[in-house]
C-alpha cells in the first residue's frame, strides 16, 4: 500500500518518527518519506542517519503554522500525525502551547489534508486521552474527537482519519527505561508509587499498529494494541537489582495506571486477535459492517486498564529486551 507512496510525518524527529521512517523504508519503497518538524538539529541528526537516500526529505515547519502545512501537505498520499506537545507537567505548566500544538495543530493538519487531497491520515494518540486527568490527555481526547468527527467532511478526494493509541513506548526518549539506567549509579531510584502500573510496547509494535491503520481504516476508528502491562517497583528492578526505590509521590496531572479503553466506550468496542477498535458513536458508524469486519463487540463495561491487563510482562522479558535493544534505549 505504501509502495511508489509520497508518506508526511509531522514531529517526524521524535522517537516514532525514526522507527517509521526506518521499518518503511525498509519493508516498502515508498518513493518520498517527508519528514516536518520544527527542530533544524534534530533533522540535521536525522539526515545524517540515512546519507544520501533520496526517499527520505526534511521540511521545516510547525503544526501550529496552517499555511505551512498547505504548503508540505501538497501531492502526499498518507500523513501521519505524531506532532505533540506530550510531557506531562509541560503541558500543566505550560497550558496555553500545549493547546496551540495538541488542538489547534490537529485542526491545522485535518484542514490541509482534506483541502490537499491527502488520502488517509493517521493520527497518534495517547492513553491519557482515555479519561484524562491532566491537560495533555485532555487535549488529545479533543484531537481524537476531531479526528474522528472530521470523516463527516473529508472533500471531494474522500480524506479518511483514524487514530492509534498506545501506552509507555518502552526506550523511547524521555521514558521511564532510559531514565532509571541514566541515575542508576546513584543507587537510588525514585519511584512515583510502588502500586504504579504501565503498559509496554515497543517502537516496532508502535509502528506496525499504524501500518494496520492504515490499510484497515474505514474512518473514525480509534486502535488500541494488546500490549502487556509492568509494575513500575519491578522495571526499577530489572534495570538496577541493587539500587535503593524511594517513594516520591505521583507528579502533578500523573494517573497511578494507564487506561486506553474506557467503560463509556465499550457500547462502540470491539476485539480482534492483536488489538481493539474504538468505532465512532456518530452518525450510526459504529454499526458499520465495513469498519466492524471480523471484530466482536466487547461487554458492556469493558475496561481496558494496566492494572486490569490479564497480560503482564515478567521481569526476564524485559530483561531480554533491555539486552537486545541496549544500544537503541533512550538513543532518540
């Protein structure tokens, strides 16, 4: 499907950006992989991963600059939107830029995809936009109900939307993996609770929910990978065995567990081998055969929590992923 495609990825620097641009260039030829971000190091680093390969582009620009968009947006098959402002406390300290990138970006990147004839754009969200409690799920519950709703008016070139998401991407930049093996030498380890719980996935795991995304898409649906869950006490373990955890208390905004599926939505759910799908409550698509296909509707009052997971990841798997993936830990 991507073969001979001219793919976007807006924040395309970040940590999915190098996994997608990686694993696609190295499953399909697409003929433009098309990286937008705002960062001009970043994609200086970036271009200096992939040489002279006349696939891969870079274009500075900002979600939050709408011309800009309409500018990059032109001849491109598939955008994946993975633009965001994401730190937690960043975003409570910092509410009004986390609303400029979070929302009014994702309204810049939905106008300029119908008004460019992009075909399908995928859209990254986040567990915290399943009942969020901090204002960073709060604005990606409202990117994701944009995405969603903007199927009703997707122009003349038949613009679909769709959203992934996913949990705590295990070595990403930023996370909880690089983070404990960057102090442990410390021999302390500050843990925010001991009951904290997290779900685990992988930069690859990430890339190829999206890829399904893409081909599965009808419109409006929201995909949930099934992915294990970890205490956090037990990741501070497997990454530092003699280290010391000190309790420090949740962070401002921060939920004790993750939660990507909600009770309120499991009316609209369904279940398939690897992952869920959150239909659309509007215009009667969730009872669409086309974006249903095989699934099977979940009971009421589903919850799909890391506390709940009936699937866990035990402390010599991640072990064995630590061991095969040192290098990459906390690299981008």
């Amino acid at each position: 499907m991507l073969s001979n495609s001219t793919i976007l990825v807006t924040g395309g620097t970040g940590s999915f950006g190098h996994a997608f641009v990686r694993m696609t260039l190295e499953r399909d030829n697409p003929k433009k992989i098309i990286i937008l971000s705002r960062d001009e190091m970043k994609q200086w680093e970036m271009a200096k991963i992939h040489g002279a390969d006349p696939r891969v582009r870079f274009f500075i620009g900002d979600v939050r600059d709408r011309e800009r968009l309409y500018r990059a947006f032109r001849g491109v098959d598939y955008v994946i939107h993975a633009a965001a402002t994401k730190i937690v406390p960043t975003a409570e300290y910092n509410p009004f830029e986390c609303v400029k990138t979070n929302v009014m970006g994702a309204m810049n990147v939905i106008d300029a995809a119908v008004d460019c004839g992009v075909k399908r754009v995928v859209a990254l969200s986040t567990d915290k936009a399943s009942a969020p409690v901090n204002l960073y799920g709060a604005t990606k519950l409202a990117s994701d109900k944009l995405f969603v709703a903007s199927n009703s008016y997707g122009g003349e070139h038949g613009t679909r939307f769709a959203v992934v998401r996913y949990g705590n991407v295990m070595g990403s930049r930023g996370s909880v993996i690089p983070f404990f093996l960057s102090i442990r030498d410390k021999g302390v380890l500050p843990i925010t609770d001991p009951r904290m719980t997290r779900f685990m996935i992988s930069l690859e795991q990430g890339v190829e929910l999206v890829w399904h995304a893409l081909e599965d898409m009808e419109g409006g649906e929201i995909y949930v990978k099934k992915i294990p869950s970890m205490k956090v006490p037990d990741i501070a373990r497997v990454v530092a065995p003699e280290a010391r955890q000190e309790v420090i208390g949740i962070r401002p905004g921060e939920k004790l567990h993750e939660q990507m599926i909600g009770s309120e939505d499991s009316a609209h759910t369904y279940e398939y081998p690897e992952h869920f799908k959150i239909l659309p409550a509007i215009h009667n698509w969730s009872a669409s055969p086309g974006r249903i296909k095989d699934g099977v509707k979940v009971a009421e009052g589903f919850t799909y929590a890391s506390d709940s997971n009936p699937d866990w990841m035990s402390e010599s798997q991640l072990q064995a992923w630590i061991e095969a993936n040192r290098d990459k830990i906390g690299a981008i």
